[in-house]
C-alpha cells in the first residue's frame, strides 16, 4: 500500500484555487471598468459601477437604474432662438 504525504496532495488544488482567484479578481476588475463607461456615456457618475460589488444585487440595481432613470445625457438644451432679420 502506498502512503502519500497529504500536503504533497494539496498542493496543486491550492495553486488552482490561486490562479482562479486571480483571473477572478481580473475579470471583476473588468466588468467594474465597462460598467463605468457605460454610466459615463449615459451621464451617470461612473462610481455608480462600484454596485457590482454587492453580491447577488448588484447588476440587477445596476441595470434597474440604467432602465427605469432618465439618463441625464438625453436631456437637450432648448434650441437657440433665431432674432429676425430686418
């Protein structure tokens, strides 16, 4: 019967479980950057994108905001009134 060490067994779950934090990590970083440009251009303040944190809620609200708000963005100066010309 073979005996292994069971730290030797550990080992390359506890280096998946760090490479798959990391690209996790990365990948949260994204969405935070894509959601802050979608709240820039639609004239939010980008930190509204910092609701992605909220675990579970956090692009519902996001998303919620975005579909039920008037975007500021949309909101048209009134047009120059032409003076007539005599």
């Amino acid at each position: 019967m073979c005996q292994s060490n069971p730290e030797m067994m550990i080992a390359p779950f506890m280096i998946f479980a760090a490479i798959f934090m990391l690209i996790s990590f990365v990948v949260l970083l994204f969405k935070i950057f894509l959601w802050w440009r979608v709240f820039s251009k639609a004239g939010f303040s980008g930190a509204f994108a910092l609701l992605i944190l909220i675990p579970g809620l956090g692009e519902l609200i996001i998303i919620c905001v975005l579909a039920f708000s008037n975007w500021p963005i949309t909101k048209t100066p009134p047009l120059p009134q032409q003076q007539p010309q005599a």
